[in-house]
C-alpha cells in the first residue's frame, strides 16, 4: 500500500515537472543606434530601479491599480545592469584619459508594459541627473529631468516588449545627448 502511495506521488510530480514552461530570457538590445551622438562625453555611473521593477520577470501594468508579471519571461540580468549597458553603448565609450566625462545618475520608475483597451504600450520613465565631474551623488547636480516614453507594440508579449523597451531608451539616450551638447 505504501509503496501504490509513493509511485502516485512521483508520478504526480513527474507530471507536474512535465507541463512547466521552460524559462525565457530577455536583455535590450546592446547594438547602438548611432544617434545619440553629444559633444560631451557621458557616463551612466549608477542606476536605481524602483521596488517594483527590482524583480528578474518583466512588468505588466493590467490597469490603474493591478500589476502582474509575465510568468515564465525574465531580464537575464538586473535592470539596473541592462540599462546602464544600454545606455553607455548609446553614448558609446569616452576615452579613459578624458577627464571630463559628466557622469549620469538614473532612476528607472517605468520600465513595463502597459495594457490598454486597444491593445499594449511600452512604458519607460527615467529620471536622469548629471553632475560635474568629480561630484558625488550628494551634490547638486547641474540638469536634472525626467524622460517618458510611451510605445504602442504589435503583440503582447514579451519580445514585443523587450524590443519597444530598448528603442524607447535609444529615444532617451538621443534626447540627453541634445540637451547636454
């Protein structure tokens, strides 16, 4: 009798291994798009991600006050990570000897899909600071501002995401680097 319990039991967790959807893995698109060219150098030195985004799966805003997870799809890395690749391979890399990279700090409160009545949004929020060379976080930093783009994806699901994410922050990347040259 013990040992009908036992096969049941095994073969209960067999099946359940079974219909498990393997894991997916997502990272922005690293390729620069040659647009955010500036005449200072810039550097993202640190990234926070707020609470929310913190997690390895994607967000999904389902309404004003309901969010979710895309359930088997995840960040292969931190999105503090990916967007200061991101973005640094947007303004691609100041040479070592240059002493006057302004460096970047940036907050990430928007990094998500966003349903809506007519289909999905991309949705990123950045805020982004720079300060003088040699500042610290703690100073006053010279230009401060919040970037938000909002992209309407074909699909729903996830790579539609990733890719409407990245192009969104080339968007913020061209953006920054007009307003600082």
């Amino acid at each position: 009798m013990k040992k009908n319990i036992l096969c049941i039991a095994i073969l209960v967790a067999m099946a359940g291994c079974a219909s498990v959807t393997p894991t997916r893995y997502y990272t922005l698109n690293m390729t620069p798009s040659a647009n955010a060219t500036s005449t200072a150098a810039l550097q993202v030195d640190r990234v926070i991600v707020s609470q929310a985004l913190s997690r390895k799966e994607i967000l999904i805003k389902k309404s004003t006050t309901e969010v979710e997870y895309y359930a088997s799809d995840q960040w292969v890395a931190g999105l503090d990570q990916l967007v200061a690749q991101k973005l640094n391979a947007e303004f691609g890399h100041p040479s070592a000897e240059n002493a006057n990279v302004i460096p970047l700090f940036v907050t990430v409160q928007g990094f998500e899909q966003i349903d809506t009545a007519s289909g999905a949004d991309a949705f990123l929020q950045l805020v982004i600071e720079a300060r003088k060379p040699g500042e610290s976080v703690r100073d006053q930093p010279f230009f401060s501002q919040v970037f938000e783009i909002r992209k309407s994806i074909s699909g729903n699901k996830a790579p539609d995401v990733v890719q409407a994410l990245s192009a969104g922050l080339e968007e913020v990347a061209l953006q920054l680097a007009e307003a600082l040259s």
